[in-house]
C-alpha cells in the first residue's frame, strides 16, 4: 500500500502540472467562467480517472506522458459532473473535497456555465495528442468518440437520469446495476480502456483492460455507497448520509450492506483475474484495484 501510495502521489503530480500547462487563465471579458472552471479544477480530487489512463498505457507497454492530453480531459469531464451534480437542480450540496461547492461561490449560473466550460474545453483538450509514427492515427478519433458515448445519453448521462427519476421509488437490481454502470462505471471504465489504445495495445489486451475497467467502476461506486454510511465528514469532505435522507438507489438500500460488500469483493477480484495477460507492468491497476476496497474518501 506504501508503493502504491507513492505511485498515486507521483502520477498525480504528474497531471496537475499537465492541466496547469494545458489549461486556460482566467483572463479577459470571459475570465469570470475561467476562474470557476479553476476553482473546481484545481480543488483537489484523487485524480483517478487520469491515472488510469496512464496506467492503461503503461501496461501495454506504451508512454505515459504521450496520453496526458487524454488524461487531463477526463479529469475536465469528472469535475464537470461535479459541479452540476451539486447544483440545487440535482443534488443541492454544499461542500465538495471540503470545500463550498462551485455555486455557492460563483452562483448558479455561472457554476452552470463552468460545467459546460469544462467538458467543451475537454475535447479541444483531447486533440493535442500526437499519435506516435508507428500507430494507426485513427486511434485518437476511435477513442473520442468512446469517451463520448461514456459521458453522454449511453453513459454517465443516462446513468444520472435513471438515477433521479428511481429516487423515492422501489427499483429492481436491474436499475441499481444500470445506474452504477452508466453513472460512475462508464468513465472509469472508458479512462483505463483509453489509455490502453493509445498506449498502442492490440485488441486482447485492449478487451481485458476493458473488462478491468468495467468492474472497478462497478466497485468504485459500491464503495461511495458504502462510503455514504459509514464514511467521515471529515475524511471524505463532504457530508455523509445524502443518500438517505434523498431515497436515492444504491447497492445497500436494494441489497443491505453486509451483501454490498460482498459483491464489492467478488467484482474487485474479477478485476485483478482481467489482468492475468499482463506482466509487472499492470501491477499499479492491481494495487488502483485493491485500493477501491480499501480507501476512505
């Protein structure tokens, strides 16, 4: 867990001084939408989802660095979904990493506005890639429009919309795995899956890290289910028990908890078994695997 802890800290140093080099200042007439776009961005956060694109490359065999642009436009994408998730329209919370959410600061508008910022100037972000000489340079575009199915109507989108319109209401295991799967799975998912393309991986390895990719997304948000009961304010940064008090749908209210977590085994070892192709090179997906389990923010 140290060397994994290690290797968190470094790559995520790695992706913020990509996303200061890469990413707008808040200058000018429309600097005001610039520096909420900042205030989200720069908040802090885990970082995952870019460091498992890096992850991805890196374990067939490809150059981290190269897929940065890539990266950091995933971590755009996320925060978007933050903020508006936030707003009073949709979950109305007040703190995010433990600090007042983007409309508290800025107001609803222009949090609004920054959300739509962010996940437009993700795209424009996604072209700087240079696909190396020896790769198919139709690599970058296939993986755009991966990365868009997994945050639009197919993926977190429509995860969201199910997600509100089953609050209140009974739902079937069936919802809760559509929800989780579209929601938070699909950009996790599409972020390990990524970086393994444009790492220059063949199609085998590509399908298993997509596999991996599926299950922790699965596990990702079990463990925020999770989180949500037994979690620390303090730890976590924002308050804990929402999902309750707004009936919303989640493993344990279908499930108990007790049976979550056990799900939440079985699908963390179905990860690591996805991984078996691979060599030491995938050792930091093993342990980002493990790290879902265990983590308590």
């Amino acid at each position: 867990m140290m060397e994994l802890k290690s290797y968190l800290k470094d790559r995520k140093k790695i992706i913020d001084e990509a996303l200061e080099a890469f990413f707008p200042k808040p200058e000018g007439l429309a600097g005001d939408v610039v520096a909420a776009m900042r205030y989200s961005l720069f908040a802090g956060g885990k970082r995952l989802r870019p460091i498992l694109c890096l992850a991805g490359a890196a374990a067939v065999g490809g150059e981290e660095r190269g897929v940065l642009p890539v990266a950091c436009a995933l971590e755009l994408i996320h925060t978007y979904s933050l903020i508006h998730d936030d707003l009073p329209v949709m979950d109305d919370d007040d703190l995010r990493r433990g600090k007042p959410t983007n409309h508290k600061v800025y107001g609803e508008a222009m949090a609004l506005l920054a959300g739509d910022g962010l996940l437009t100037e993700a795209f424009r972000m996604m072209t700087l890639f240079e696909v190396p000489p020896h790769q198919d340079p139709g690599m970058i575009p296939k993986v755009i429009g991966l990365i868009a199915q997994a945050a639009g109507h197919e993926g977190m989108v429509g995860g969201q919309v199910v997600d509100i319109q089953s609050e209140g209401k009974e739902v079937d295991l069936e919802t809760v795995q559509f929800i989780h799967a579209r929601k938070t799975g699909a950009l996790i998912r599409v972020s390990v899956t990524s970086g393994a393309i444009l790492g220059g991986g063949h199609a085998e390895q590509v399908a298993a890290v997509r596999t991996y990719g599926r299950e922790i997304g699965l596990a990702f948000q079990i463990a925020d289910d999770i989180l949500d009961i037994e979690g620390d304010t303090a730890v976590l940064g924002k308050a804990v028990g929402g999902d309750a008090r707004k009936q919303k749908i989640t493993y344990p209210s279908v499930l108990g908890l007790q049976r979550s977590k056990q799900i939440q085994a079985e699908v963390i070892g179905r990860a690591v078994s996805a991984l078996d192709r691979f060599d030491h090179g995938a050792d930091p997906l093993r342990s980002i695997a493990k790290y879902i389990i265990e983590r308590k923010k």
